[in-house]
C-alpha cells in the first residue's frame, strides 16, 4: 500500500524478475497526486424564535461553484463538414455530496448535427476522475458521434438537470438518533455552452457523394450470362468509418438497352467510442432487353478524408455481361420492355385506340333516378343509423368498462405488489421497481380515468387533490415514485431496502384505497 507524501506526477519504475537467465519487466506507471480537499462541509443553523426552542440545522456540501456541474466534453472542436465528434455528457459532482436522483432531466438535442447515439448503461455508474487538479465522481449521461451539417460555429446550447441531494440535518440535542436527520433537496444545474468550428469542404469532384472518413469499396455482379429480360444485380458495398448514412447511391451508367430500376440501400453501421463504422449495400437492379455482349462500366467513388484534407477515389471493376435471346415471341418482349419515354404523343387530332373491353352506355341515359340509385341511396341511409346505432352501444361499453375498472383497480394493484414481492426474493432490483412503478401508476389509471399514456406526475397530483388525499401521503407516494425512478441510475440499498420500499408500498396503497373511497 502507498501513500503519497507530496503533491505532482509521479512515475512507478517496472519490477524486473530472472527466470532461467532471462530478465522479464512489467509496465510502468505514472500517478498524479492533487491537493488533499477538505472534508468540512458548512453548516447552517437558524437562531431560535423568541420564547420557543431552536429549529433545525442543515449540514451540507456546497451545491455551487465548481462542486456540482455538467460538461460536454467533445473530441474535437475544430473539425470538417461531416466529420465524426465524439460529444461525451459528464456530471461532476463532489465526493461529499450524496446523489439521490435526478428530475427534470433535459439532455442537449446538438442542433446543426446528424446524431447517432453511443448505447451505454441505463444505470449511471459513477467513477472517479481528476478535472483541473481536482477529484470528482463523475457520471456518463449520454453518448453522441456528432456529424457537423453546416459550415461556421455551431453552439451546443445549455441544458439542464435537478438534481436531488440527501442533507444531514443537526440533531436538537445529544440524545437524538443521530442518523435519524437527512433531508432531500433539489438543485437545478445547467451546463455552459460549447462551440464547435466547422470548416466547408474543398470543391468536390463529380462522383462525390458526401462521404467524409474513410472507405472502401467492392463490387459483385449477380450473373455475366443471362437471356433477355432477366434480372441481374450488381451489388456495391461501401465499408469503413465515417458518415455512412449520409452517403448517397453512386451513379450507374448502363446502355440505353436496359430497364434500370431505383437502387435499394441497406445500412449496417454501428456506434462506439471510436465513432460510426460498418457498411452500406447498394443494389442496382436492371433487365437486358436485347441480346448480345455489353459492358457493366466501373463506379467511381470519391470521399473526403479528414485527416490528409484531400480527396480519395475508389473503383469497382468492369463487368462484361453476355445476353442471349430469351424464349417466346421477341417482339412481345421489346413491347413489354421498352423504355418508357418511347411512347410520345405526336397530335391531338386523334386519339389513342381504346384497348380491352370498355364500359359503353347509350348517349342520353343518366344513373339518378335509376333502381340501383335508389339501392344505392336507401343502403347508404340504412348504414348510416347502423354506425350511430354501433357508436352509442360501444359508447355504453366504454363507460361500463371504466366503472369495472375502478372498481377492480385496487386487485390489480395488489396483484403486480405480490409480483413486486415475488422479484424481491429473488434479488431481481430492476424487475422490483418496475414492478412498484407499474402497480401504482395503474392503481391511479384506473381510479383517475386517466389513460396510462396521458398519466403523469403533474396529473396525477392533481387528481388526489382532487380527491380530498392528504397532503402527508401525496408525498409519501410521491417518494415511492422517485426513489423506483432512482433506481434505474443509480444501485439500490440492498435487500434491506427493497424490503423497507416494499412495505411503505402495501402501506401507502392500502391508504390511497380508504381515502380516494371516502
């Protein structure tokens, strides 16, 4: 075990070891030491109202300043159109300050930039790190390759977060339980903003098709030899790191002699700490339409590369593709092929033949006033009370069914509470508050009338004040919520917790139940 006896950087030399005459070294390792912080948190205390006994204390962390803040930490500033950044969202919080959860979370939306995400932990895991000479937890909120879409700065705009931090309030006097005084409170934290220089790419060449990084190309032709008519693909496929969802299909130039159909893409890309990679597939479809030898020319694909700054083409090869003449009549199939500019309208005078077998009726000749009118009409009236009919029935089932479901609402509560307890034992935390958090957003679904997914925090306080609940158990339901909601960034107490929540869960319920009855 070390310890360090002075602050700067510090470098731990290998340890070298013989074995049969020949000298083996491990790494070395390089520690920074910063400044011991101080453990003192301030204290607060309120003096004593005249003629009665001294209120609480709060003892806390200083919630300002450099003790508690979001960062968006990119990997580059200075950067091309289209070229990847990897935007990291940090919160940095003092190791004395005790995070309970988070609300009213508003994450950057990075406008001016394509965005794909980086796939991370739901639950935030908090690690230590070093910012300006000072040690921190931190906690990843989100992770982001950035693809710049104009040219100038761009302003990652601020963003926002409550924070909920747990305070140890003073005990009055020496006899009180000393871990028995916390408190929650809210502090609301916002980020500075981050500006991004992007600079225009150089004048683009004719088969730039927006690709900004670095790729590759092949190519693979379905069949060289085939008869008229038949389909062939050619596949092309562009692999390798940068924007490619971004990249339009080349251009395929083919002879005047084939049907060329729109090209089907396929990405397959996938997003990491490194940035985007992976391929796009494109397909060309077309039909030969005469027989003989024609040649399938070469793509040429260009794309920007960002850290020579210059332009890189890549080729696919040539094809030769070999027709011979299908089976059936051939003029049938240079009809049924052609292309479709080749019929024009050359006058107006006279018009196009009719083909197949028209619908004729005798000049004069009107559909009102005939039988199938009236069919028509008194079949149109006879549905129309059948739909009112239908509506005012499906309207009385709706209201029955709210009825049933209010009355049912606390059995289905107590039903998903059970499974809640059934996930306990198991030591199934994220199945446990999930459960909690369904029982009791459907036991308020149904005693509100309130859709699930119109149901939410504001509304659902509205609705028990509504209902005359005591303003001691909205809290207490209110808690419930946050401390599941919490569960998901953060680890939860142990068995032991899980079964305290369980309990204040059946408890609160069973009052909800009373109250909202009375």
């Amino acid at each position: 075990i070390l310890r360090a006896k002075a602050e700067g950087s510090f470098e731990i030399r290998p340890a070298t070891i013989e074995i049969d005459g020949k000298v083996t070294e491990s790494n070395s390792l390089k520690i920074q030491v910063v400044p011991t912080q101080s453990q003192t948190q301030p204290q607060t205390q309120q003096s004593p109202a005249p003629g009665g006994e001294q209120k609480q204390g709060t003892q806390s962390a200083d919630l300002g300043g450099d003790n508690l803040f979001l960062r968006v930490e990119l990997s580059k500033t200075n950067v091309f159109r289209g070229e990847q950044i990897i935007a990291t969202v940090k919160l940095y919080a003092d190791p004395n300050i005790a995070i309970s959860g988070f609300d009213d979370v508003n994450l950057p939306s990075f406008e001016g930039f394509y965005t794909q995400d980086i796939e991370i932990p739901r639950q935030i895991n908090f690690s230590r790190e070093v910012y300006n000479n000072r040690i921190y937890q931190v906690g990843i909120l989100k992770k982001t390759v950035l693809f710049p879409q104009q040219n100038g700065t761009i302003t990652v705009n601020p963003f926002s977060m409550t924070l909920l931090i747990q305070q140890r309030v003073r005990p009055r006097s020496f006899f009180d339980d000393f871990f028995s005084g916390t408190q929650t409170v809210r502090s609301t934290i916002t980020s500075k903003p981050v500006s991004v220089n992007v600079k225009d790419l150089p004048s683009q060449p004719a088969n730039f098709y927006g690709g900004v990084g670095n790729f590759n190309i092949n190519s693979e032709l379905s069949n060289d030899n085939v008869t008229t008519n038949d389909a062939v693909t050619l596949k092309l496929t562009i692999n390798g790191t940068g924007n490619l969802r971004l990249i339009r299909s080349p251009e395929l130039s083919l002879p005047s002699d084939f049907e060329v159909y729109d090209p089907r893409t396929t990405d397959n890309v996938r997003a990491n700490d490194n940035g985007v990679s992976g391929s796009k597939t494109i397909e060309y479809l077309f039909q030969p339409r005469f027989e003989g030898d024609y040649t399938i020319p070469s793509i040429s694909f260009a794309f920007f590369d960002p850290s020579s700054g210059t332009y890189v083409t890549r080729s696919t090869p040539e094809y030769s593709l070999h027709v011979e003449k299908g089976t059936g009549d051939q003029t049938v199939s240079m009809m049924s092929a052609g292309r479709r500019e080749e019929l024009q309208l050359l006058g107006k005078d006279i018009r196009y033949i009719r083909q197949g077998n028209p619908m004729l009726r005798k000049i004069g000749t009107t559909f009102y006033g005939t039988p199938f009118f009236y069919s028509i009409y008194g079949g149109s009236t006879l549905l129309f009370i059948l739909l009112i009919l239908v509506y005012r029935k499906k309207a009385r089932e709706n209201a029955n069914v709210a009825l049933m479901r209010n009355k049912k609402a606390s059995r289905v509560a107590i039903k998903r509470l059970k499974e809640a307890a059934g996930f306990m034992k198991q030591n199934n935390d994220e199945a446990f508050h999930e459960s909690i958090l369904k029982s009791f957003w459907g036991y308020l679904s149904d005693k509100l009338g309130i859709p699930v997914a119109n149901l939410s925090r504001e509304s659902a306080l509205e609705g028990l004040q509504n209902r005359n609940v005591e303003e001691e158990l909205v809290s207490q339901f209110v808690e419930i919520i946050e401390q599941c909601e919490f569960a998901r960034f953060a680890p939860s107490g142990g068995s032991e917790a899980r079964h305290e929540l369980y309990k204040k869960a059946v408890e609160t319920m069973s009052r909800l139940e009373k109250q909202i009855k009375r």
